[in-house]
C-alpha cells in the first residue's frame, strides 16, 4: 500500500519530473548535434547513442537523490527495485533515431506511477522548447496552458500516425496492416517518437495514433498527457495499452479505429 496518495504529493511528483525532464533535455539537446551510434540492441537499426545513456543516468540520479525509496524503470538501465510505492518509468530519449537524424521530434518522457498506476507525467521536447506535464484526474498542461484534445472527427476524416517496430518481420506486417487503414482514413503520420504521437493528440497535431511492440516507458508519461486531455488510450480487445497494441483517440473515433484494427491483427506480428 503507497504512503502517497493525495493530490498534492501527486502534484510534487509531477512537479520533480518537469523538473527533471528539462534539465535532462537540455543535456540531451546540447549532445545532439554530431552524435554518433553507441551500441545496438533488438535489431541493428534499434540504436543507443552515448546521450542515451547519460540521460538517463541523470534521470535516475536527481530522482533517487529527491526520492532514494522510488523506484526506477528506465529504457537503457533497467529496473531498480523501491519501497515508497512509487515507480519512475523513464524513456531519457523516445526518438532516438530522430535524434540521431538532427530531427526535432524527440522527447524525454518521465511518468511517476503509485501502485502500478500512472499519476503524474512531464514529457519535454526540447527541441521545440516544450513541456507537457499532467496529473491524473487534474488535467494536461503545455508550458503552463491547459489542455484539452479536438473533438473526434469521423474515420475517413481522421489523421492517423502510427509507429513500426525495430525488427524486420513485424514492420514488414505492421505495412499489409497500414495498407488496408490508409483508404479509410484522411492520411498517415509516422513521426518516429510515441511521445510526438500521443501528446500531438493532445494539441491536435493529429486526430488518433496506433502502434505495435511499444515499451511502457513510451506511452506512460505521453498516455497520461493523451487521456487528461480527453483522449481514450488503450489497447487489444477493449483493455488497456499493452505491448502488443497502443491505440489512443478521442472516444467516438477511437472505437471506429479498433474496430478497423481488430480484425487486421494489428496487435499480432502476421
Ligand atoms: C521509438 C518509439 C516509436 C517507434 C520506434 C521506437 P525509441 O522509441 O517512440 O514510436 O515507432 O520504433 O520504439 O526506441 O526511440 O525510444
């Protein structure tokens, strides 16, 4: 059972995560440019830069000297365990190979759950020199202005961005996919950043998102973002987003989009 449990340490912790997320963008922001490939991981297009990796280890170093009792998920370290009830789930830069690429579109996502559940999130694109922050139940703010998601359109007016997967097999499937949900939509997005995708829902850069074979840490903090305004996120057969399926959009829209995706096995590799 959490210690925390009131909107105001929920604020705190939100408060410590844009925090974070600015400081550890703007060392990212300044290694951006030259940056080299460090290592790879599930495929040889999945790449970590050495920014990667210093993030993160910032991130997990200001988070555990505020609070030594979280614990951490992080994208490049791992877990470590805590006793507070309150976990950290980290992607120091989603978007890496935009990042890589000189491109604008990447963010530092922090989310703070309690028990398993997201509370509180900033995500930082600083190239952009922005921040999104949320808290459950409080809502979704960009720089400080409240947000609050477009009504839903109708399918075949929607724009739609999606994601493919590292590996060669699952993008060769998450295409047939895509070819069957281009002639109902409006048109197709592939920004290469969930982080872009979800909060864009937020803002109204577009109108819904899916994507397969996502990490927690990539929808977690830009989910919180996505549902406080007024965006529906989930994932297959009615549950909630999963590794094999991330499905967000204004609720309206949002089922007509699953019921276009379900029977495509959108959340399968083929
Ligand atoms: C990326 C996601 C993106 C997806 C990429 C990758 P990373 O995260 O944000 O949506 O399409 O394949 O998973 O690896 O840059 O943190």
């Amino acid at each position: 059972m959490s210690t925390i449990q009131s909107p105001h340490d929920r604020g705190k912790l939100r408060d410590l995560a844009v925090a974070v997320a600015a400081e550890a963008g703007e060392l990212a922001a300044k290694g951006q440019e030259g940056i080299t490939v460090l290592d790879t991981k599930s495929s040889p297009t999945d790449v970590v830069t050495e920014m990667d990796q210093a993030t993160e280890e910032l991130i997990r170093d200001r988070l555990l000297a505020a609070r030594p009792d979280d614990a951490v998920l992080g994208e490049e370290g791992g877990g470590i365990e805590g006793t507070s009830g309150v976990r950290w789930v980290v992607d120091p830069i989603d978007g890496t190979v935009n990042y890589l690429y000189g491109s604008p579109d990447w963010g530092v996502a922090i989310a703070a759950e309690i028990d398993g559940e997201v509370v509180a999130a900033a995500v930082g694109v600083p190239a952009r020199g922005q921040m999104f922050e949320a808290v459950l139940g409080e809502g979704a703010r960009l720089d400080g202005r409240s947000l609050r998601a477009p009504d839903a359109v109708s399918l075949d007016q929607a724009l739609v961005s999606t994601g493919f997967g590292y590996s060669a097999d699952r993008r060769v499937h998450q295409a047939r996919v895509l070819t069957e949900v281009i002639g109902h939509v409006r048109d197709i997005r592939r920004v290469g950043a969930a982080s872009i995708d979800l909060t864009g829902l937020a803002v109204g850069r577009s109108n819904a998102y899916y994507e397969r074979g996502l990490n927690l840490w990539d929808w977690a903090a830009p989910g919180l973002v996505a549902t406080e305004a007024g965006v529906r996120l989930g994932g297959p057969d009615g549950g909630p987003p999963t590794g094999d399926l991330v499905i967000a959009a204004r609720p309206g829209l949002y089922e007509r989009l699953d019921a276009l995706l379900a029977p495509l096995g959108a959340d399968t590799d083929g």
